[in-house]
C-alpha cells in the first residue's frame, strides 16, 4: 500500500471512532506533540482518545483540508477547524502500510 492509501484511509478512519484511528499505527510508533512524546499503542491510544473526546460535532462540521503533501514515506497535512483549531499540521512517517512516527502541532485561535 502506498503512502498516500495509508493516509487516506487515516484520514477516515476519524469518522469510525478510536480502534479504526489506532489501527494506522505500527506497534513500535510514536506521536510527537509540543506537550509529549506518546511511545505505544497504549500511550498513542490515551492521546487520541482525549482528542476524540473533545472533538464535538461542530468541530468536525468546521474540519478543512488546507494541504495535504505525500513525498515517498511522508505525509504531510495542513488543517483547521475554525474558530476551534485555527490552523494544524501532521507529518506521518508511514512504512510497511502503518505509520511509525507522527507530529502534530495546532494553533487555536
């Protein structure tokens, strides 16, 4: 599967709930935030889980592709969810159909 699959089916794995998001990810994978670094599927699991907890239907109403880049292994996503998010961005590392490393930044306004 190429990169940019994986990132697809990432992509909407959000509208299937936690284990289709989990799912992406390689046993071995980290998320790199501003405020931690989450090792694990247990780790990676309790992060997504807050930010799906918080994510109330408006904020999907308002949810925008600005960029999305694949360059061989990476992805590269610019988003926003205005006024919640005012702009975010996600880098993925995918190998071997799973992603094993992923940043993420966001800005609200």
């Amino acid at each position: 599967m190429s990169t940019a699959a994986v990132f697809d089916r990432h992509l909407g794995a959000f509208a299937q709930g936690l284990d289709a998001v989990l799912a992406d990810y390689d046993a071995a994978a980290v998320v790199i935030t501003p405020d931690a670094v989450h090792h694990g599927a247990e780790e990676i699991r309790q992060f997504f889980a807050g930010f799906l907890a918080e994510a109330t239907p408006e904020f999907w109403a308002a949810f925008r592709v600005e960029t999305r880049q694949v360059a061989g292994e990476v992805a590269y996503l610019v988003w926003s969810a205005a006024p919640f998010v005012t702009r975010a961005t996600d880098t993925l590392l995918v190998r071997d159909d799973r992603i094993l490393v992923q940043t993420f930044t966001s800005f609200h306004g």
